[in-house]
C-alpha cells in the first residue's frame, strides 16, 4: 500500500524555501516557483506533486547545482483555490528571482491564470503543471510546457479500451468545473468517434465530495462502465456510495486520482478492480533507467515517502525543468529559459522522450491503464 507524507513532512512542505537543501548565503542560485494544493480536498496529491520535484532538485544542487547556480524551490499553498492560486502566482511573478513556475495543479485554476494573462504579464514559463485540460493547450499558448497527455488522450485510450471489451453503455461522473467539463468533453468526444452516446453523466460541487446524487443517478442509468472525472475524495466517496448501492459497472478514473487515497475511502473490497489511466510510465518495478534513478532519489531525500505515479511525474517535470536550465546558460531569465525549453527535441529522461518546440507544447502523449488488484495495489 502507498502511504501518504508525514505530517512533518506537510509542514516543511509548506514552509516555502524548502531550507533543508537551500543555497548558502551569497550562493548563486536559480528560484523556481510553485503554486500547490498542500491543504484541502487535493492535499495529499499537492504533497506529492511537491516531492517529487523537490527530490530531483536536491540532488542536482548536490552536484554544484545548474552552472553553477544552487535551485531554490519556492513553495506556496494555495489549497486548490482558484483565487488563491491566482494571487499567489502573481506574488511569486513579482519577484524578478523567480525564473520559472513549475507544477501547479487544477485546470480550472492554471485556466484562471490565462483568463487573467497572468503568465502572459510576467512572461514565464508554467513546466509540467498537473492537469491534461484541453483548454490548457487548445487554443496555443507559449507559458505552458505541459508534460503530459490531455484527458482527451486519457479519455481515448479508456474509450478504446472499453468498447474491445464490448461495452458500450459508458457513463461519467466528473467534478462540475473546468477540469471535470474537460474529461467529460474528451469522453463524449471518443464516443462519437465510435458512434456510441453516453447513457447518462451526473456532476458533483467542486471542493467537496457530494457524489450521493450523482452515484443514484449512474446506479439508476444501468451503465456497463463509469469513467470518473474527480479527484482523491470524491472519487473514492462515489466508489463507495456507487458500490453501496449495488452498482456493478466496471470504474474507470483519469489520471489525477490517487489509488491509496481511493482505498482508503472506498474500502478495498469496493476498490478493487477500478481501472486508472496513467500518463507516465510505471514506477514501481525499476524497468526504465529513470525509473531506477528516480527510486534511488526517492530513497536517499525521502526515505518516509514510497513510490506512486504523482511524485515520479513530477520527479520527471523537474528532469525537463533543469535541462532548460541547464540549455539557457548561466544567469537564465524567463525569455532565455523559454526558448532553452523549446530546443527540447526528443530529449531522453531515461526511457521516456519528451518533445517541445515553437510551436508545440505537449511533450507527451504516453497513456496506459492500470487497475487496482486485491492488494490495494496497481498493475498494469
């Protein structure tokens, strides 16, 4: 079973500077800012998205750092509040220091950010953010280097999936904002590539965990498969109460969930069998050279924190982030570190390639499933 960070471990999270590995006094250094969910409905998610970013750090400054130049992660909460998340950016783009923003999480918040040109005004780039919304990347911008695959690639694969299986009854769950509006789109949309309808969808509050009416009306929809558009809390709750009611669907969830805090929730005997599409590869057996490298570091900065998707695809976004550091040369600014980024072609992580460009953001399309076995564990 994958286990959460420890409380003190939230706390230090929290605190900003991340002091333990910050620079010496009168070091040269590069401050990235991040803007996560350490608190509320995403917290133990935030948490993670943190750590996996900081372990690549740390180790990196214990080499000497980018040219020379120790990273300095600068963390600030925003409990995934939108208006939070807009002000606290705006705070840490004020600070001519900051060279860069890196996973943030929630489309509808990173949508907020474009809305009110935030990253626009302070010419920056946002490297591997936490979410596959399609309005994140359709219209282009240039501020977002997205490391993953849209909920509409997710939403595909799934799709794909379910319908070999013969199943064509498909309903959603999904969280009533941007992001659940995002995968619901992807979803119908990979239906009607295939002709085929949603039986029913059913919507819950943003920043809560209601699902009662929604898991009625999937339960009274008789649907073969619900693929879920929710995060940590309310997915679980929605399996549990959907399950309680009798539902015997097969469960599908995107990316974003985390499968420990959905047996927890949900009870193992309701969880097992849920499937959840991956956008990153799998990070448990050490198959891929980044996958070794990753567990190492997990093990050395973090020896408290186990293994799961969240922290290794962050881990991976501060692989892509340091290597444009690394490209645009000592002293990077915002503009400098933008086009270092864009010279990423085909860059090797250790198993996995990422690809950017002028006129592309999207460094990955990887999608897979993954489903939960009698354990509480994932396999592929």
């Amino acid at each position: 079973m994958m286990k959460s960070l420890k409380p003190w471990s939230l706390a230090a999270l929290a605190a900003g500077a991340l002091t333990a590995w910050g620079p010496s006094a009168g070091a040269a250094e590069v401050v990235i800012g991040q803007v996560a969910p350490l608190t509320g409905v995403l917290g133990t998610t935030g948490q993670q998205m943190v750590l996996g970013g900081k372990i690549y750090f740390d180790w990196v400054n214990s080499q000497g750092g980018v040219n020379g130049a120790t990273i300095r992660q600068e963390v600030v909460d925003d409990g995934y509040k939108v208006p939070d998340t807009v002000r606290l950016t705006r705070a840490l783009l004020a600070k001519p220091e900051v060279v860069a923003l890196f996973g943030f999480a929630g489309t509808a918040n990173i949508t907020q950010l474009l809305a009110d040109g935030v990253l626009e005004q302070g010419g920056a780039a946002l490297v591997a953010p936490y979410t596959g919304g399609e309005p994140l990347r359709s219209p282009f911008n240039p501020w977002i280097f997205h490391l993953r695959a849209s909920y509409g690639d997710e939403a595909e694969h799934m799709v794909q999936q379910l319908t070999t299986l013969n199943m064509s009854r498909i309903a959603v769950v999904y969280q009533d904002d941007g992001f659940g509006k995002a995968g619901l789109a992807g979803v119908e949309a990979a239906l009607a590539k295939r002709n085929l309808k949603l039986v029913t969808s059913a919507g819950y509050e943003r920043n809560t965990d209601k699902v009662e009416d929604a898991a009625k009306a999937i339960r009274a929809a008789d649907a073969q498969a619900v693929i879920m558009i929710a995060i940590n809390k309310a997915a679980g709750a929605f399996v549990k109460r959907y399950r309680e009611l009798g539902g015997g669907a097969q469960l599908m969830s995107i990316s974003v969930v985390d499968p420990a805090e959905i047996v927890k929730i949900a009870g193992l005997k309701n969880a097992h069998g849920v499937g959840i599409s991956q956008v990153v590869p799998y990070p448990y057996q050490p198959r891929l050279p980044v996958v070794r490298e990753f567990q190492q570091l997990l093990e050395k900065y973090a020896p408290e924190a186990e293994v799961n998707y969240t922290n290794f695809e962050e881990f991976l976004g501060a692989k892509v982030l340091v290597e444009g550091l690394r490209r645009a040369g000592p002293e990077p600014t915002r503009a400098k570190l933008i086009k270092a980024l864009e010279s990423l072609r085909n860059f090797d992580l250790g198993g996995i390639t990422v690809s950017y460009s002028p006129t592309n953001r999207v460094g990955s399309r990887y999608v897979e499933v993954t489903v939960i076995d009698g354990e509480g564990r994932l396999r592929k």
